[in-house]
C-alpha cells in the first residue's frame, strides 16, 4: 500500500453510519451551531477563538488516535483515518462552554480559579460524553489501552477516564487561553525574572500530563527500575523533557524578551523541536522508546533522514509540545500579571 492509500484508508475502523452515528452527527451539528450562534455575540473574533480551541483538540485528536476508534460516524465524517471532525467539533464546543460557565459562576474570581472551575465543569461533561459513545458503540479502545485500564467502571466509563478527561482539557483549554490572551489583546507584562522553581514546577506538571496521557501509547523501556514513578513513566526521561523546556523557555525570554509573544512562543517551539527530535529518535533506535501495534500499524514508513524517526512522530513532537507550552505559559502569565 502506498503513502496515499495509507493516509486515506488509515486503520481498519468501521465507518459505515449507523442509527446511532446518524442521531450522534445530527445532534453535534445542531449543538455547534447553537452554541457559535450565541458566542459570536459573546467574544471578539468568535472563528480565531474557536479555531484556537479547535487546533487544540485536532492536535491531541489526530496524534492520540491510535490509542482508539471512532467507527459508525460515516465516511464523511472523518478526515484523517479514524480522526472524526465531528467529534473535535463536540470536544470544541464543549470546552468553550465550561469556560464560558466558569465565567458565568464565578466572574469576580481570578483567571486560573475560573480556569479551574471550567476544568471541573468540562470533566464532568466529558464523562457524560464519554460515557454516551462508549454506549452508542461509537468509541472503542486500542488493545494496549484496555491493558492499562483496571477495569473498574463509574458512571459506565472507565476509571481512569477520572483522570484522562481532566488531563487532555487541561492541556487543550490551557493552550486556548494562552492564544486568547493574544487574539483579544489583553495587556500582559512579561514573565518575570528569578522565578526559575515555580516555573520548572508549572513546566514538570504540564510535561506529566502529556506523559501521563500517551502512556499506553509509548513504552519506555530499559531504565533503571527505580526510576518509574508511575507504570512505565520513568522520572529521567520525564525529567529530561521537563529540562529542554525550561531551559529552551527560559533562554528565549531572556534573549528575546523584545520579541512578540507569539514570536517568543514560536521560537521556543522550535528550539525545542529541534533538540527532541533527533533524542527520539536516538531513543527508539536504542529499544528505550518502543511504540505500541496500534501506533506503528498506522505509521505510512517513512522516517527523517539520519534520525529514523517516523514521519508522524517528527510532526506530533512541535505539536504536542505546543499543547504543554502553551498550558505553561498560560499558567506563568496569570501568575505574573496576577490575573
């Protein structure tokens, strides 16, 4: 099979709509456009807004997507493998509307309290999500995903899905308000100097969501055994990603503090593309980074040049790592501006 093919038919997913798909599609459709009706009047640039948030949850939808299955939405409901549009649309909608709530229960609170009332709100939501999908056979889980799961169920959704959901808005609603504050042109100082513990403590836990999300996507192997803090996330490969954004954070502020925001955050990315890349690929060609069947299936076989990295590996990593900055940078800003 060629690259094409590949890309196009992706994994063996079932998309022949059923019932369930149908009433499922209908009902996203018809939420997105109520909810965009009312948020067009709500925000400045309502499509830069939702496409931020829309950004976010194709990155973590289309790199993650091994990890499961979306079948029975239709063909036309889906635009890379199993990667359905109408489900981020759902996972969109839903985010910006735990904020927006957040906003509405607590308007006097600071930015990272409301933050956290959206979180709640959007956990609780995704586990009704969750739990209607799984019910309408319109999710399914990857082997290595059910091997991590304890198989206790609440609310008809796995355990862990406690835990996940919260996990993956974290990342994607963090990395929505850090673009926000850019699109609306909300006055920020910069990030101040000398905060060199908080800032490596608010870097490490954006790091650990994201390890803690693709686990059972991606087996760390060959460590030291003491160094697994949690199944097989090992504290020195975490640690040393922690290390390359704090320090690639932390030498673009202080070398480029002139710069936009956007600028600083792009060439931050960059920084850290460019030292991980060429690092994962040492790794999985030395057997310490093994990636799971349900990954490597869909993999097309092309790797870079020199580093052997698979070519989808090369794009998820500036990708994934924007979900983590942005989350960071968010967090540091609210802190700085007292917000």
């Amino acid at each position: 099979m060629d690259f094409f093919s590949n890309l196009n038919l992706g994994c063996a997913v079932n998309k022949v709509l059923t019932t369930e798909g149908m009433l499922f599609d209908i009902f996203v459709l018809l939420a997105t456009a109520i909810f965009f009706f009312v948020f067009k009047r709500k925000v400045k640039y309502p499509l830069a807004h939702f496409g931020i948030i829309l950004s976010g949850v194709l990155i973590f939808e289309m790199f993650t997507s091994p990890m499961w299955d979306n079948p029975h939405l239709g063909a036309f409901a889906y635009f890379y493998k199993d990667v359905s549009w109408i489900l981020s649309l759902g996972w969109s909608v839903m985010m910006l509307s735990a904020l927006w709530i957040a906003d509405l229960i607590a308007p006097k609170a600071k930015e990272l309290a409301r933050f956290g009332v959206g979180l709640v709100v959007m956990t609780i939501a995704g586990i009704i999500a969750e739990s209607v999908v799984l019910a309408l056979g319109l999710r399914a889980y990857a082997p290595e995903v059910h091997a991590a799961l304890s198989g206790i169920m609440v609310a008809n959704v796995p355990l862990e899905a406690l835990y996940y959901i919260p996990v993956f808005s974290v990342l994607i609603m963090g990395f929505y308000k850090y673009w926000s504050f850019i699109l609306d042109g909300r006055p920020a100082v910069p990030i101040k100097k000398g905060r060199f513990v908080r800032n490596f403590l608010i870097v490490a836990l954006s790091v650990f969501f994201f390890e803690l999300m693709i686990e059972p996507m991606v087996e760390n192997r060959l460590l030291p055994e003491w160094s697994y803090i949690y199944r097989d996330i090992s504290i020195l490969l975490t640690g040393f990603w922690v290390l390359l954004v704090f320090v690639a954070e932390a030498l673009v502020e202080r070398f480029f503090a002139a710069h936009s925001l956007p600028d600083r955050f792009v060439m931050t990315l960059l920084a850290i593309a460019v030292v991980a890349t060429p690092i994962e690929g040492w790794l999985i060609g030395h057997g310490f980074r093994v990636y799971g069947e349900s990954a490597t299936r869909d993999f097309v076989g092309i790797s870079m040049p020199f580093s052997g990295v698979p070519i989808e590996v090369v794009f998820a990593i500036p990708l994934y790592f924007a979900l983590i900055l942005g989350l960071s940078k968010f967090v540091q800003l609210c802190l700085d501006n007292k917000r």
